[in-house]
C-alpha cells in the first residue's frame, strides 16, 4: 500500500469509529431498556462508571463487589479516550516507537469488553464491530503501508 491508501485507510476507520456512535452496541437478556444500548450511551456509562461506584461505595467495594465485572466495565469505559490519544499520537507522528507500543496495548483492553457482555448476558451488535473494526482500521493503517513490499517498473516484487 502507498501513502495514498494508507491514509484512505485511516479516514475510511475514522468514519466507521464515528458512524458507530449512532448504532446499537449490544443486545440480550442484560439490556434492561425499551431501547438497545448506542456506542455513545455505553462509551459514556462506561467511562463514568469508576467514579460513580466510589463515589456511592467507595473504592475498596471496587475490587471487592464482583472484581473482574467491575475492573472490565472500567477499561472497557478507557478504550475511547486511549484510542482518541493513540489518534492524536498518530497525526501528529513525533512518537512512532511510543505509538506502536500502544497499539498493542489497546488491543489488549478489547478483550475486556467480551467480559463485560458475558457478566451482564448480553451480545454485541452491529455498532461494537463497526467501533471495534473502525478504531482497528485507524491505528493499523500505517502498518499496512510499511508491510506490502515494494514493486519494481517491471512489476516484479522487490526482495530485501
């Protein structure tokens, strides 16, 4: 992939990871609304979540009352403004070794939103794959440039 494509690539996520906002995020027995929970709706509980439970209990309930539920809705509620950090780091290009540390990083907070749907038995929908595909798309689309291997004017692949 040349430049070009790559950056297709990013703005091509980034509307995904917008779009997403809009669309239901899960389904199921959990969801206890009239209407199925949006990206936006979750993404704001989610984040709000820590503080709102210590500020009811307080922080030592956190770890205690249902840890592993608790601690995943809480990284769960950090993988937007991470990925709107990574974002930036990624416009901006100062920190290249920083941002692919990160990358790597970030993917390891996705798995806690799969802990979220099972504790509270629900299934994710239409808006989680296009979130998830979206933010995917924008901070690997540079790594898909520097991967494909460069063609010669005789259309044979270069070898390194």
């Amino acid at each position: 992939m040349n430049k070009r494509s790559g950056r297709a690539v990013f703005w091509l996520g980034f509307l995904a990871y917008a779009a997403s906002f809009l669309l239901p995020m899960a389904g199921g027995r959990g969801v206890n609304a009239t209407k199925l929970p949006s990206i936006a709706g979750c993404t704001l509980d989610w984040f709000l979540f820590p503080w709102i439970y210590v500020h009811l209990h307080n922080f030592g309930h956190l770890l205690t009352d249902a840890p592993i539920e608790n601690v995943s809705v809480a990284v769960s509620g950090w993988i937007n403004p991470v990925f709107l950090l990574l974002l930036l780091s990624l416009l901006i290009g100062k920190t290249p070794r920083l941002s692919r540390i990160s990358r790597y990083v970030f993917l390891l907070m996705l798995p806690f939103c799969w802990i979220v749907f099972l504790k509270q038995d629900m299934y994710p929908l239409q808006g989680y794959f296009l979130w998830t595909g979206g933010m995917l798309l924008v901070l690997f689309s540079s790594a898909l440039e520097s991967r494909r291997p460069a063609v010669t004017t005789s259309g044979q692949a270069a070898h390194p």
